[in-house]
C-alpha cells in the first residue's frame, strides 16, 4: 500500500523552526507547535550526558540522537511534559526540518495505537521520500512511495 506525505504536516515543520540560529544559552528553544505539539530545539550532546531522572547519573540520555517525543521516550515525558516533540539544534539547520517531520509523524501513529517499533519504520519511510523530494530547496508534493 503507498502512502502519500502528509504535506500539511511538512509545512508545519518547515514553518515551526527559527530561520535565524539560535545560541546555545537559549535552549531549550520553544518553537510553533507542529501537529497539535510542542516542539523544542535542544542541544543534543547536552541531553545525552542528563541523567533520566534526578540523582541518576549512570543512565544518561545516550540513546537520543537528533530527535525524540514524549510517546516513544519516557523521560521526555517528564522532562518536557506531555505531546512533546524534539529536535537537536547541532545537527545541520536543512535536517531539522526532516527530522521533526519524522517525529511527528511517529508520534500521530504510536498515539493512534501503533507500536513505537511499526510508528519507526513508517516515520523512516516517510522521511526518506521528502529527502527524496526536496531536491535544492524544492517544494514537497505529494508524492507516493
């Protein structure tokens, strides 16, 4: 079965994110809600070296890299609150976009009952066809896979 790209979600996530850097004394950045969510840039080498909860030093973060959501990732639930979705700021500014597309779109499918295992694989699909599509700053459109 292909699935198309949810193209109103991608301009959500390409209008959320700050067109200007932001400096790392400013995160976690809060940007405009994507997907009925909040979004934040972080800075990811920061929030893998956090312990997972206070007092717990010897289970870091380690396991997030360049973004994650309440749904799939406990601690962001009780670091960040409920319908919550990350993206690292180190990572290069053109990925971000593609990557909080990917968590979104991960997270609207494990809310809807899927498992955080099939929400992934789907998510993976789904950004590599608007990698594929935005080709030198072109326009996603629908396309299917």
């Amino acid at each position: 079965m292909a699935e198309k790209i949810d193209i109103a979600l991608w301009h959500q996530c390409t209008a959320s994110l700050p067109k200007q850097p932001v400096p790392p004394h400013a995160m976690p950045f809060r940007c405009r809600d994507v997907d009925g969510n909040r979004v934040f840039l972080v800075d990811g080498g920061d929030i893998m070296i956090r312990p997972d909860k206070p007092a717990d030093d010897e289970h870091p973060h380690m396991d997030f890299t360049q973004g994650a959501n309440d749904m799939e990732a406990a601690w962001v639930g009780r670091e960040f609150g409920k319908k919550v979705l990350l993206v690292d700021a180190t990572i290069i500014p053109r990925n971000r976009p593609f990557n909080l597309y990917h968590e979104a779109y991960e997270r609207r499918l494990m809310a809807q009952g899927m498992s955080y295992n099939r929400a992934h694989l789907r998510a993976n699909a789904h950004e590599r066809m608007l990698r594929i599509t935005v080709k030198g700053g072109q326009r996603a459109t629908q396309r299917t896979a």
